[in-house]
C-alpha cells in the first residue's frame, strides 16, 4: 500500500503549481491520462487521436494520430509544451516539433513497468506536478507487487493469446514487444506466439494447434463491448478448450494496453482473470 503521507501530499497540492499560462498538447493515450491523473488536464489545449479517457480528454480537439502526426496540426494549437509518447513520428514531423519552440518532452523507452514509472515521472516533471507524480508511481508499483504475488500464490503460469479481428476476418496476434503481451507477463502469464515484433495474421487452426489455455480479444473490435459466449462465437472458436473453460475474455484496448497510471488496475484485473477460478 503506498503511504498514508503520499496520500495527503496528492490531496493537498495547490492546483496553482501548474502554470496558468501554459497550453500543453499531448500524444499518445498513456500521457494524457497522465496529464489528467496529475491534476494538470485544465492546461491542456489538444490530443491525440488515440486519447480517449477521461471524457474531458475525448472532449478536446483531436490533432491527429501520434504515430501519424502532423506538426502543422500541433503547431495549431499554440502549444507552449509538447509531451510526446514513445512511438510518436514519422520523425520528420517530431524534428519540427522539436524546432518549434514550444518546450517538447518526448519520451523514448518501450512501455513497461519501470518504464511507465518513468513516464509518469517525466510528465510530472514537465508539468510542474513532481510530488503528484511520486504518490501515482508509488500507488503503481504497490499495485504491480500485488498481481506478482497473487500469480506466484496460484502456481500457475496460463499460456495467454491476444488476437484482433476474432469474430470475422483476419485474425491477428499479439507477439513479442506489444502492449498486450506486456500484460500478459505482468499478470503473470506466458503468451506462447514469440519470434516476431507487433501483430501478424493466424489462422483459427494455428490458434487451436497452440491450444492456449486463456484466448483475450480486443473488445472494442466485437459489437461494441459484447461479450463471446458459446451462442454467439464462430465456431473455431467455441470449438476451443479456452471457450469450453470460459476462458475466452475481452480486453478494453483504451484501458487494459495504456501503459499509463491506471495500468496498475489493468494488470491486477487481468491477474485476477488468469489465476482466480
């Protein structure tokens, strides 16, 4: 648990150590919700297309996607502070930003746990919320100890997929340096898919050649939120031990893969999904 001390540090902080003046753009998911996390999203002016939570973020003008983005579009905004997430380009457009003369923070190391500790760190910095920063890692990393010890408590390590495009189309599976694979480990599972970066197409008979014993699927990407069920599944799929066991489970892609300050709340909820039965 993090201390009772950093709880009131968060809850005594003047609003005030965020400059009033600053007009702050932000790309990519993970450091908006950060901004807002820290009590600083009054200053913010813009997002990117990927930063949908809070609802106040979504609310605000979308400049594009931060993997796509286009400087003119920042630039629009008349940012006075830039914060970019790991991943951001194409790098043409990042070196105008740079060169723009609005205080740019990018931020360069592959999401993880210790390294979304230091994202939330560095936005603190950049935003002048150095304290509030420290309670939310603080809260963060409590929160990755208890999934590591309710995993080892179970003994078990599940083999865990994750794919897109489950109920119709091609199939595509999560492999080595994603965002859910990282959850996958974190919550203490083992995905079986290695030996290549991103996402790549599968056929259902490679699926249930692997036999894995949890199947996750984007949510976002099935009926807006339906849940799979033996009725209503392709028949590859009801056809899987993971689906007889009950455990083909939806991932909320805005939640579960931001590797951001309520990343701690996803991987013990998926914790909880894999080892408790």
């Amino acid at each position: 648990m993090y201390s009772l001390r950093s709880f009131f540090i968060a809850l005594l902080a003047p609003a005030s150590v965020v400059f009033s003046a600053e007009r702050i753009v932000t790309l990519g998911a993970p450091v908006t919700e950060t901004v807002f996390a820290l009590g600083a999203g009054d200053a913010l002016v813009a997002r990117d297309a990927s930063s949908l939570y809070p609802a106040a973020a979504a609310a605000l003008p979308d400049v594009g996607y931060f993997r796509t983005i286009s400087a003119e579009g920042v630039l629009a905004q008349n940012p006075t502070v830039i914060i970019a997430d790991f991943g951001t380009g194409p790098e043409s457009q990042v070196q105008l930003l740079k060169n723009s003369g609005a205080k740019f923070v990018h931020l360069t190391a592959r999401p993880s746990a210790e390294n979304t500790a230091v994202m939330i760190e560095q936005v603190g910095a950049a935003v002048g919320r150095s304290e509030q920063a420290a309670v939310l890692v603080e809260k963060l990393r409590a929160q990755f100890a208890e999934a590591a010890a309710l995993a080892k408590a179970s003994g078990r390590t599940p083999r865990v997929i994750f794919v897109m495009g489950i109920s119709g189309g091609a199939l595509q599976a999560a492999g080595d340096n994603t965002a859910a694979t990282g959850l996958i480990g974190l919550a203490g599972g083992k995905n079986p898919l290695s030996g290549f970066n991103g996402y790549k197409s599968v056929t259902a008979e490679a699926v249930l050649e692997l036999d894995p014993d949890f199947i996750l699927y984007a949510k976002t990407l099935h009926g807006g939120g339906t849940a799979l069920t033996m009725e209503n599944a392709p028949a590859w799929l009801a056809s899987s031990r993971a689906m007889r066991e009950g455990n083909v489970k939806p991932i909320d892609m805005t939640y579960h893969l931001v590797f951001g300050p309520r990343m701690g709340e996803a991987v013990l909820d998926v914790t909880r999904m894999l080892h408790t039965k």
